[in-house]
C-alpha cells in the first residue's frame, strides 16, 4: 500500500548543500525500515544509507559518511536526506525504498521503490 515519491533533486555546484526528501502515502509508513539508493551514469545502483523504523538507528556508505545525514519524520511520513559538501562524485539519480529488514544494505531487501530524483553536482 505504501507509495514514495522524492523531491528535492537539482542543479549545484561542488560544496553546496542540498535536502532531498521521500513522502510515503498509506497509514504503514511508521512500520518500515528505509533507506537511500543512487545511481551513477554508468554505473550500478549503490547503497547510500538507511535507517530503522523508530529513526534510532542508521548506517552510512563510506562515501558519504561525514557529509550526509538521513533521517525521518513519522508524523509527516517522510525520510530527508540532508546533503553536505557535495562533490562531483555524488551526481547520480538518488532513489527512496521501504523494506522490513532494518538497515540492509542490498536491494533486494527492499520491497517498494520510488522513481528517483536526480542530483547533479557540477565543479
């Protein structure tokens, strides 16, 4: 039942800081573990982070770790991706999922997808 659909995706140059966001629709969203996908031209989709259904608990590719921060608001049925110092590296399509399984870094743990925002960082 649960659907996500991302917002927050844009043009910005190296250094800059963007805030992606993930609105969840249907009454389950609180009982879900979520978390962020993205994809490079090219390239296959990598994990980027995740975090728990109460929001106590994340994890955090090494490529971003220090410079991004997930997080979520159940009363609003949204997860946020806060994106700091963002590099030329991070350009990619940036992906929202919902899975049961808290913190799994592989795709097939997740069950419902969003279709992406892009992000494209210039230098």
């Amino acid at each position: 039942q649960v659907q996500l659909v991302e917002s927050g995706g844009g043009l910005v140059q190296a250094g800059d800081s963007l805030r992606l966001s993930c609105a969840a629709s249907g009454r389950a969203f609180r009982v879900f573990n979520m978390a962020w996908f993205r994809q490079a031209p090219g390239k296959d989709q990598e994990f980027v982070t995740a975090i728990d259904r109460s929001g106590d608990s994340t994890a955090y590719a090494d490529s971003v770790k220090g410079r991004f921060t997930i997080s979520r608001g159940n009363a609003e049925n949204t997860v946020y991706l806060q994106m700091n110092s963002l590099k030329p590296e991070d350009t990619a399509v940036y992906y929202c999922a919902a899975g049961f399984r808290a913190l799994a870094l592989t795709k097939i743990e997740y069950n419902i997808w969003g279709q992406g925002t892009q992000v494209t960082v210039s230098s």
